[in-house]
C-alpha cells in the first residue's frame, strides 16, 4: 500500500496516466473481429462478428475521427487529457485502423470464405462462373439492374454528383466518344441502395444443389458495366466507398423548435463532410488520387481494400441460410416465476422489489406491465422516457392503448439519439396523434435516463409503480443487450422518479432526491463520495473494494479518484466492455486495478456500481456510464438494489464476470488486451453460465 505522503506526491493527471480514447474504442473493435476467428463460435455468427467489427469502424470514422477532424481545423492546439492534439490523436488512429481494415479481409478471404465453401455456402468469382451462370446473370442484369442504374459522364455539363454515404460506387476509365461525340474519360455509377448485395444463383445452374450459391452484386456490375456505355470501351471500373461525417448538430442556444431543428439536419447527414474512402485496391494510383483530391482526403484517409468495398452488407447471408447448426443455438428467455404466478403485475411488485436479466429473462414483463397499465381502471397516469425504440414496439402500442383508454400519458422523447433520430421524429409524430403529451427533454441535455411510471389510486391514496432500466425500451435490443431492470413501489424511490419526470416536462430548481442518482446533478459527486469512502476505509485498514461494470471508463475526474483509491489499497475490478481510459498495472498507481473486457454472444450493457461500504455493500445500476457526456450533458438516473435477495443476486453475477476465462480479456498497462487463460481451471463463461442458471430457474 502506498504511504498518504506518497499519495499526495503523484500527479493524477499527468497525461501518461490516461489512455486515448480512440485508441482504446479500436482496440474493442479488434477484440470483436478477434470473435470472428475463434472456431469455438459457429461458423454464420463469426460472420456476423466480421460484419459487426465492419459497421463498428464505419460509426467509429462517421463519428469519432469525423469530430477530431473538425477539432483539428477549429482548436489544433487544443489538448485533451492524454496531452494529445487532434491531429496527433488522427496520425496515431490511422495505422492501426488500416491494420484493423486489413484484419478484416484477411478473415474473410483467408478464413470465412473457405470455410463457408466447405459448408456448401459459395460466393462464386467472375472467373469462376459457368456459361449457364453467366447468361443467368446477363439476364438478371438487363432485367434487374440495367433499369435503375444511371452512370453519370464527368464533364463541364455533369459535374461530380454527390455521392450518398456509405454507398456502393463505381467509377469507371472509358475510351471513345459518346453519340455527342463527348469523351471525358471517366464517369460514376452509383448503386441504388435498395439493391441487394448478393444475388444467390438458382439451383439448377449453380452446381451447389444441396448448398447456397451467391455472386456479390460487385461482381455483376462491374462483367456487364459496358452495357451502360453503348459504342465506348470501358478500361477501368472499379469499386468505392465514401463514409461522411454523420454526427447531428443542433445549435441548442439558437433553437426555438428542436423537432424541425433535427429533422432539418436529419436531411444533410448522408452529405455531410468526407471522412473516409474505401476503394478497390487494384484501381490506378492516378484514379485513387482524382477520388481523394475530389474528397479532400489525405493519404490516411484512403483505405485501399482487397475485394468488396461494403464488407458489412455481407451479413445478407446469415439470415437468407437456413442452417441451424452453424448458428447459436436458440435460447428461450424466462420469466421469473413471482411474475409468471401472478396475472395482476401490480400486486406482485407490491410485495416486493423484482429484477430482470435481460436477455437471460424475458422483456415481456415490461410490455406486459404496461399493457396492465393501460387496461387497469385505477391507473391514471404513465410517463415514460424513450431513447431507442421503434414506431411498432409493442411499448408504444401499450401506451397508445392507455391514452385510448383515457389514462394521462407523457412520453418524454429524445430526438438526439444517433442514428435513431428519424425513427424517434416519426414515433413523436404518432404519439402526438393520439394526443399524447410528447416531450422532448431538456435543451442542451440528451434525456438517456430509462424509466416508467405508473400512477395508480389505491383507495384514498396515490401509488407510484416504477420500471428502471440500463437499457432501452426496445424488445429487440432487449434479445441481443445485457441488462438490468427493476421494478419496484418503493414509497421514495417512486417520488423521485415523478420527480425527475416534473424537471424534464416543467420547469424549477434541481429538486433533492431520496434515493436516485441523477445526472447532470447528484451522480458524478455521488459516485465520487462513495470512492472516497472506500479510501477512507482502507486507509483505516479496513476491507475496501470497487466493482463497477461499464461500457466505458473516460471521466477524468472519476479516473483520478479511482488511481488514488488503488494508491490507498482499496481493491478495484472494472469490467468494461468498450473505452477505458484508465491505464491499470502501473507500479505505484493503479497496481489493485484489474480492467476487463467480456465479448461474448450478448452485448455487455448493463452499467452497475458496487461499493463494498464497510461490509454493508451498496450496489446501484444505472443507464450512465463514466464518461463527461454521461454525467454533465445528459439526464441519467443510478438506482440503487436494495432488496437483499435481488443485491446478492447482483454480487452472484459481478462474480461470474470476474471469473470468467472463456471470453473475458485482461487489459494491460500498454492498452492492449490479452484474451483470459488460466489452464488449471475449468472452462466458465458467465454468459453461458447465466442462460443456464435462469433457464432451470424459472
């Protein structure tokens, strides 16, 4: 243990104590593509993993690298807390972003593709194909595609068109002159994005009877491209791909309507500013530096690839295959057995507090305790927050069924949510035509908190019912996402969940609350409070231990405490599934830090907080993580799991994640991740573990 002396001597935040972000979030990337070479997961879903590291690192460049190329041009002095400026931050991201790219087709072509040939799953190459074949496909191609597709020639007459993001592109080398008598030497093909990007060839001439035969759509544009240059001879045509900067912005000082001030931008996201090209890697030198001059693209910028520009389109396949055994085997969540015995929901939460595991248990109970809601004549009111969700949620139809039943219903929605903000523009839209009270949280403020509350009058009284979750209100999601969610009538714990839902419809000062942790107000001090209070602890030679499961760990101020609590002995265990800053290991710092990762077939989502309080733990779930948009600039709410059976049955799972060795990964104090092994044990995976647990249980 490190004297206080030597405490107070360390600066905290010195810069080689935080590692970059950015970094950080490719790393995760890589231990998902890491999945896709694991031959212990079956064949279809290692595909998807292939894919999903794909769109990761198409959000990550739409994003991340989009908002540092922006910093670089208004702020390049700036600096953050690893004392990096933008620019340093992009020349450190682009290397090993080409690696991770280059990763990726090496696992498709050297691995996926051969191995999905052995299982009768063929993607057949232009020089493979058959007579039969090719006259199917000149067929498919003057029928399906020659209609729609419409080449653009560059010249002062047809300027370079702009190019939507993400989409699939041709530019194309020709000799000759057109009946115009014009030759400009190039022209571009967009692909209609409504076209599927593998075309499976029929049975009869596929030679593969008993297996799945496929062309990429590439593959047939680029055979018969001279189809759409009548008379001129076609030198060149080759692939790419433009990925834009996608992030919104809202000027949220200068906005009187934030619905029409979203939809508005929603229009320009598909234009917004280059940030990334992808393009075939056979394409001339010349023609790669027309494109990146065209972009404004530098050298890091280009990525050339080998093959397929949108590898993530790829996926198609998984769910045309009907191949059970080389996917998941299925899994049927349960219902706890205090909800599937009771037909009233209200009577059972009232008994006691009830915590479910998604997916491990089902989110039915959620839809079906507002259903209940909506159909039970002693409620009156529901409010629900809505980040992500989708127009036909069985959620909303739930609530639309309470307004017509003539319950007061108040939907806070967060029109801000990315990539969801044109699904939540409609569902507002719909809400409102129900006359519904919609709305859109607090300006300048995400509302990412998830909650509901049902307002019900019980004889003289009012009574407050409550659902907390770490996730959203998306039974999809809810299939596929880790997380937590409560129910409960506590007396305080529902006055401040109506209380929180009075500061995002109305106006006032912050209003205390009993129970609830609340960003932007309580949670960051909160959380900090209860990490000096382990330090005090040890400092008194006391036990004193913090478990916190996160999706990231970025807040420098929350770093900073967590180093000194290792400093004074207090034992950490993080379990972060994406970005973590934190640096654990370092001599003198952060040596009673462990951080891991678990990448497994659910996505870790669920947010927890334990502190072991003198032997009286505290354990708190929340929709926060530890990042300075989490606490500053959104509203969250940290909820604590009181009840004695439901918190040890938290502690029982933290325990499973820290004993994981199948599919945990131990960071290391160079940032990188070293995959779990211990020889001498026997193999555990929490997931698996919690599947079979909950399954037998219910």
């Amino acid at each position: 243990m490190a004297t206080e002396n030597a405490e107070e001597e360390i600066d905290f935040s010195d810069a080689s104590l935080h590692f970059n972000r950015e970094l950080s979030l490719l790393e995760f990337n890589s231990r998902v593509l890491a999945q896709a070479r694991d031959e212990a997961i079956p064949l279809l879903e290692r595909l998807k993993y292939l894919c999903i590291s794909s769109s990761n690192l198409d959000e990550f460049y739409e994003v991340r690298a989009a908002s540092l190329i922006q910093l670089a041009e208004l702020d390049p002095l700036m600096r953050g807390s690893d004392d990096l400026t933008a620019q340093e931050q992009l020349n450190l991201i682009a290397p090993r972003a080409h690696a991770l790219v280059n990763e990726q087709y090496q696992v498709l072509y050297e691995m996926m593709i051969p191995q999905l040939a052995d299982e009768g799953i063929c993607f057949i190459r232009r020089a493979d194909w058959t007579a039969a074949q090719r006259k199917w496909l000149k067929v498919y191609f003057n029928d399906e595609l020659l209609p729609i597709l419409t080449p653009v020639g560059l010249d002062s007459a047809h300027p370079f068109p702009r190019i939507l993001n993400k989409s699939l592109n041709f530019i194309v080398s020709l000799s000759g002159k057109d009946a115009f008598g014009r030759n400009s030497g190039r022209a571009i093909l967009q692909a209609p994005r409504a076209l599927t990007r593998l075309v499976r060839i029929p049975d009869d001439i596929s030679g593969n009877e008993e297996g799945y035969s496929f062309v990429f759509l590439s593959s047939i544009i680029h055979e018969f491209i001279e189809e759409l240059f009548n008379g001129m001879t076609v030198k060149h045509c080759h692939q790419f791909r433009v990925t834009r900067n996608s992030d919104l912005y809202v000027d949220d000082d200068a906005v009187d309507d934030l619905f029409n001030a979203v939809q508005g931008e929603l229009a320009m996201r598909h234009y917004g500013d280059e940030v990334r090209l992808e393009i075939d890697q056979h394409c001339p030198q010349e023609t790669i530096d027309f494109l990146a001059a065209r972009f404004g693209l530098n050298e890091n910028q280009v990525f050339p690839v080998s093959g397929l520009v949108n590898l993530s389109r790829v996926q198609e396949i998984v769910n045309i295959i009907d191949r059970p055994d080389l996917k998941f085997k299925p899994y049927k969540p349960s219902i706890p057995a205090v909800l599937g015995r009771n037909k009233n929901y209200f009577d059972a939460i009232k008994k006691q507090d009830i915590l479910l595991h998604h997916p491990f248990e089902s989110f039915f109970p959620v839809v079906e305790f507002i259903k209940q809601a909506a159909a039970d004549p002693d409620v009156v009111a529901i409010k629900q927050t809505l980040y992500r969700t989708s127009a036909d949620s069985p959620v909303v139809n739930a609530l639309l069924k309470a307004a017509q039943a003539g319950k007061e219903i108040t939907v806070v929605i967060e029109l801000r949510a990315r990539f969801d903000e044109r699904a939540n523009i409609n569902l507002a839209v719909k809400l409102q035509d129900a006359a519904i009270n919609v709305v859109y949280g607090v300006v300048g403020y995400k509302t990412h908190a998830k909650m509901c509350l049902v307002i019900r009058k019980e004889g003289k009284r009012f009574q407050d019912y409550v659902h907390l979750g770490t996730g959203n209100y998306h039974p999809n999601t809810a299939r596929f996402y880790t997380d937590y969610g409560l129910f409960s009538s506590n007396i305080e714990l529902g006055a401040d969940v109506r209380k929180v839902f009075i500061q995002l419809t109305s106006l006032g000062k912050v209003i205390r609350l009993h129970k609830l942790l609340q960003s932007p107000f309580t949670l960051h001090k909160g959380i900090i409070s209860k990490i000096e209070r382990e330090i005090n602890f040890a400092k008194k030679g006391q036990p004193a231990k913090i478990i916190f499961k996160v999706n990231s760990v970025v807040e420098e101020e929350i770093i900073q405490t967590l180093y000194r609590a290792s400093c004074a002995g207090v034992e950490i265990k993080l379990i972060v599934r994406g970005v973590c800053s934190l640096i654990p290991g370092i001599k003198g710092v952060s040596e009673n830090i462990e951080v891991r990762s678990i990448i497994g077939r659910f996505l870790e989502h669920t947010r927890v907080y334990m502190f072991a309080n003198g032997g009286n733990s505290e354990v708190y779930a929340s929709s926060a993580d530890i990042m300075g948009r989490n606490m500053f600039r959104r509203v969250e709410a940290c909820f604590p799991i009181e009840h004695k059976t439901l918190k040890a049955r938290v502690l029982k799972d933290l325990d499973g994640y820290l004993q994981d060795n199948c599919q945990s990964w131990i960071m290391q104090s160079d940032g990188r991740y070293i995959q779990s092994e211990d020889k001498e044990a026997e193999d555990y995976s929490v997931q698996i573990a919690l599947m079979e647990e909950l399954s037998k249980k219910h």
